[in-house]
C-alpha cells in the first residue's frame, strides 16, 4: 500500500512539475483546456528534442545501413486501405448506460463492471469505432475529397520504399526510420501524456531477407532495450514482454513490448514486431507497383520481411522523467533532483551571476558565450544562490557555473555538481575544456 501511495504520488509530483516549471502545459488552457492535448512548454520541448535527438544519432546517425525519411501526416484513403487501417483500426467501445462514461472493452479488468461507477451489468454491447482523424482536403466536403491523418509513421516508410531503395542505394538489411506527429481518436485518452489524440512516434521499418527475420527481430529487441537502459533507464523499471499467441497480429510471427513501470503498473513505451512481408504484399497489391528487392547474387526478387521498432516520443519522454525524478534529504530539508542523462536533460549548463550587482554581469555574459555554443544553456541572476541551484536541481540541470566577487581577481568560477552537489573552483580558461570532460 505504502508503495502504491508514493507510486500514486509521484504522478502527481510529476504533473505538478511540469506545469510548474514548463515542461508540459494543458492545451488551451486560458479557455478551458482542450481535454488530452498537451504543449510542451520552454523545458518540455527541449527534454523532448533530446529524447528524439537520441533516438535519431542511434537509429540513423550511427548506422551505415539505416537512413531517414520525413513523410507526410494527410494521406489518401488508399493507403488505409491497403494497410488495413480502414477496416481493422478500431477499439471496442461500451456505454454505461448507468453513468454514461465510455470505456474500451479491451482495457477492462471486468468486462461486466463499469469501472467509473462500479455497476455490473450495465455496459452496452460492444461497438467497433474507428480511431483514425478524418478531414477533407479543399473546399468541398464531399467523401471524393476525404483525407486522413495518419494514426502512425508507419505507412510512409512502406509507400516510400521503392523511392528509398532507388536514391539511397541500400539492399537488405536495410532501415527506413522517421519521427513526427501522429493522431489517434482515443476513446479512452489519459493518465496525462501517456495517451493522447495527438503524438509523437519514432519508428523505423527494417527490411530483411525473409529467412533471416528471425535473427533480426531478436538482434532489434536487444538493440532497443540497451538504448533505454544506456540513456540511464533504471533496470528494475523496464523490461521486454513477449506477446503471447492470442495478442498476436495475424500476420506478426514475434511481437515484444518494451514496457516503463508506470505509477499505476507496467505499460507500453514500444513495440517491435516482425511483420513478415504483410504491409510490402498489401501496398503492391493495391498500388499495382512492385515492391521487391532484386538480388543479383542469387538473380531473385523478394518481397524484404520487415521488423518494426515502434516508440512513441512523448510517452517515452514522460517514463524518463518519472525515472529520474528523486527527493533527497539534505540537511533536514527535501531536495528534488532530476537525475536526467545529461544528454536528456533541457539544460546542461547554468550560469548563475552570485549577485545582480553590475559588475559581475560582463563576466557572467562572457561565461554564458563560451558555453551557449556548445551547450543548451540557462542564464539567472534572480533569487539567493541556494534557491537558484535548487531550481536547476528540479529541472535536472547537470552543472551550475557561479560568477562570484573572486572571479573578477581571479578569472575562476565555482562549478556545481548536480548530483554530488560538490564544487569545483575552475579557470575561465579552461571551462570549457572541463565542461566537454563530463558532458561530451
Ligand atoms: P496502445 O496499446 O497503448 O494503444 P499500441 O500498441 O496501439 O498502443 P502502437 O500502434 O504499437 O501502439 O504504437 C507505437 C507506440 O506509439 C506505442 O508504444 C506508444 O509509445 C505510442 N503511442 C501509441 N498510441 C499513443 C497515444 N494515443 N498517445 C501517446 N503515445 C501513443
């Protein structure tokens, strides 16, 4: 019980963080507040670049056999069509009819009860709805001009694969990865930006040679856990949960999650299937294109086998700062401290002036010059000096620089770890040179 409180605390801690230090804002909120949309403030955009940053230097940037793609969000019915989407995209949603909540039938403990009011009995049959947004492109609104936004990145990689093979000049094994927007009708959207109508995904689509799919799906399972536990996801937190045979999709021969114990259990940050040739077959036959690698060893074509990593941005960067949010005890008084890789943290650096008083401002401009290039940057001069470094704790900041009255006399400053909170006295001249040692 004790645990499943400070389990329930921390999603409040977390959601009062980040409305109060500018990582994640309700949507609208000066009229009302859009129900499950979120803008990410000052420091929520920059964890989330960070996030996605990280995603694309091990995913493209480090790979010779992986490049990127960046496709559109509207897209014609054909696509969902051929993809499945169109018929199979959809969540089974039951009515109370008790207290008129609805409720994905999937997602209930007990398919009789209804979790909002507790009533047995009182759920409606189930009815298939359809999660993809649907628009239309120009002026009229009639069913010719019907668009949809895309419910994944999936699908571009796929109808782009033939343009990707013939620029690119890669042959299997061989990637194409893509991060951007995607949107859901969630019925159910909640527990803040764990499930919402509008998200980011990082996915990447893997074509392979169809009989070494195996080996590929286990060697990207591997892959992707060691990047979460390398960006300092604590190993009692993550793991990788084998679907079992009835969760299957039908045409997915292996399908793992790579699941974040959240404050209300375990649940999803990825997936990676094995596909086999299912999205290739389903667009070559409705596009009456050829979407076949053709081997010239062998003098074969083939329809590549592919594995999907998929991974959404916004849940991901939500599961890292609840995995690095800490309270310490120091002195008698409680100090939170994000203990962010320093790659993910918004702020590597903050210059931290001792005083307002003028004659430590050139100095504490020219440290801020040395360091902006290289490094996100905070700039503060407001508030006593414990106060500020307590601030920078909060938001995971990793080094505090402080300008004092001895720096003028001896062109050093006092820099701050933040989790030994030691200090080091540090040579103007070799800040810098310091600052790369920890921080790369
Ligand atoms: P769920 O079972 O939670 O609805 P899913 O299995 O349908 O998710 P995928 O289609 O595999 O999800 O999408 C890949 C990833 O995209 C998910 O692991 C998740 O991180 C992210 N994602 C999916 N739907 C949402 C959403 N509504 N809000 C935020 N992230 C999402």
């Amino acid at each position: 019980m004790a645990e499943n409180d400070a389990q329930a605390g921390l999603f409040d801690k977390i959601v009062n963080l980040s409305k109060r230090r500018g990582f994640v804002f309700q949507s609208a909120e000066i009229y009302g507040g859009f129900r499950s949309t979120y803008d990410y403030g000052p420091l929520g955009v920059l964890l989330l670049r960070n996030v996605k940053d990280a995603w694309w230097r091990s995913m493209v940037q480090l790979r010779h056999d992986i490049v990127g793609l960046d496709a559109s969000v509207l897209s014609p019915p054909a696509v969902w069509e051929a993809s499945g989407h169109l018929s199979n995209f959809t969540d089974p949603l039951v009515d109370c009819t008790n207290c008129h909540t609805r409720h994905r039938l999937d997602k209930l403990d007990d398919p009789d009860v209804c979790p909002s009011c507790g009533t047995s009995g009182s759920l409606t049959e189930a009815r298939e709805f359809n999660l993809m947004f649907r628009t239309h492109a120009g002026p009229m609104l009639e069913s010719a001009a019907e668009v949809y936004l895309r419910p994944e990145t999936a699908q571009g990689m796929f109808i782009n694969f033939a343009n990707v093979l013939q620029t690119s000049r890669k042959r299997p094994p061989f990637g194409i990865a893509q991060i951007g927007k995607s949107f859901r009708n969630e019925i159910t959207p909640g527990n803040f930006v764990f499930r919402t109508r509008e998200f980011e995904q990082m996915e990447m689509e893997f074509f392979v040679p169809p009989a070494e799919s195996p080996q590929w799906y286990d060697y990207w399972c591997k892959e992707r856990m060691e990047w979460y536990r390398d960006l300092g996801m604590p190993a009692d937190k993550l793991r990788l949960r084998p679907h079992g045979e009835d969760e299957l999709s039908h045409y997915s021969t292996g399908t793992s999650d790579v699941e974040f114990l959240f404050p209300w259990g375990w649940d999803e940050l990825e997936g990676i299937a094995n596909r086999g040739d299912y999205d290739l077959k389903q667009h070559a036959e409705h596009s009456g294109e050829r979407l076949e690698y053709f081997d010239q060893a062998t003098n074969e074509h083939y329809v590549p086998h592919v594995i999907e990593p998929a991974a959404g941005a916004t849940r991901t960067a939500m599961a890292f700062l609840m995995a690095a949010y800490h309270e310490d005890e120091v002195n008698d008084d409680t100090r939170v401290v994000l203990r962010l890789d320093p790659r993910l943290a918004p702020y590597k650096v903050a210059v931290l002036p001792l005083s307002k008083k003028d004659a430590l401002t050139p100095t504490a401009h020219e440290i801020f010059d040395i360091v902006k290039g290289r490094w996100m940057a905070d700039y503060d001069e407001t508030q006593a000096i414990g106060k500020r470094y307590r601030r920078q704790d909060e938001v995971g900041t990793p080094y505090c620089v402080t300008v004092d009255f001895d720096t003028l006399d001896d062109r050093a400053v006092t820099v701050r770890d933040r989790d030994t909170m030691d200090q080091d006295r540090v040579s103007i001249d070799r800040l810098e040179e310091y600052l790369g040692e920890r921080l790369g």
